[in-house]
C-alpha cells in the first residue's frame, strides 16, 4: 500500500462523508463488527502514514480529521454498543487499542515499532 492509498483507506472509512453501512466506522454505529480484514487494512494503512509522515511538521486536515474519527468515534461507537449490551467480537477491543496507539504514534512523531 502506499502513502495516497493509505490516506484515502483512512479517509472512506472514517470521514462522515463517506461512511456507509459497510464502512468501518458506519458498522460500529450499527452495533455490528467491522468486515473482517477492514481493521487489518486500517492497521497497515496507519502504518504506512506513520512512516511517511515521519518528522513532519502538518498534516493534511481532512486526513487528521479521519485520524482522529478512527481512535477516538471507534472506541466510543464500542463502549456505547458495549453498554447497549452488543456483543462485540472478542479482539475488537484490542484492536481499538492498536488503533489508538498508531493514530498517537502519527500524532506524536514516536518512531516507528519494529515489530
């Protein structure tokens, strides 16, 4: 994946613009999991924008938008199913988590995890 694509994967599932059913976000609104592989393709496309944007003073503001809708609607989206006592999948949670720490690692300009 490169970097364009990567942004435009954080854009469409994250930005009210472009949330569907089937998006990331548009399905934890629904109370349902994501589609198996969406957090996946999330992951690697923060991955990706982490690298590229490594020492990098600005960040695009609709990308920064999407950034923050992807660590912070999602956890939220999950705590209020959880309270609506939806049955979420088992590592979601965990999943949210990484979420949160890669958008905090664009964020904060930490290097890279080398795992």
């Amino acid at each position: 994946m490169d970097f364009q694509s990567a942004c435009r994967e954080v854009i469409t599932l994250t930005l009210p613009n472009h949330v569907t059913k089937t998006t990331f976000l548009g399905r934890l609104r629904q109370g349902k999991p994501p589609v198996p592989g969406q957090v996946t393709s999330l992951l690697l496309a923060l991955k990706v924008i982490h690298s590229q944007l490594q020492n990098v003073a600005q960040i695009d503001k609709e990308l920064a938008y999407g950034l923050f809708l992807a660590a912070y609607e999602s956890r939220n989206l999950f705590e209020s199913g959880y309270a609506a006592r939806v049955t979420w999948p088992p590592l979601l949670d965990e999943d949210l988590m990484r979420i949160a720490i890669a958008v905090n690692g664009i964020f904060a300009n930490t290097p890279t995890a080398t795992k």
